[in-house]
C-alpha cells in the first residue's frame, strides 16, 4: 500500500481511484502525535482526489 500511496491509478471501476488508508487505522494509532500524523497524511490523500476532480477536463485524471 505505502508504494501505491496518495497516487491517482488507472481503473475501470472509476475516474479517480486512490490508495490510501482506512479511516478507522487513525484512531487505532498509539498516540496522539502517530494520531495527527496518520490524519494530515489521510487529508492529503483526499485533497489529492479532490484536485484530480476538480482540475481535470471531461473526467481525465492526470497521472503523478
């Protein structure tokens, strides 16, 4: 998962498909500093997804 990670994936099941982890993973970290570490990896995550949606023309999915 961590080489896959963050990074939008050619797949026929939808025009963005992103690795990441499940949100659940973040509470279930040791600490509050693993925590907050574990949740701004996972928002980064998301913003990659939501720049893929929004900046794409006609549903193309730029590649990193």
């Amino acid at each position: 998962m961590t080489k896959d990670r963050g990074k939008p994936l050619e797949s026929t099941l939808a025009p963005v498909v992103l690795v990441t982890i499940h949100p659940s993973a973040i509470l279930r970290e040791r600490d509050e500093p693993a925590r907050e570490e574990a949740f701004a990896a996972f928002v980064a995550d998301l913003r990659v997804v939501q720049e893929a949606l929004t900046a794409s023309p006609a549903g193309e999915v730029p590649r990193t």
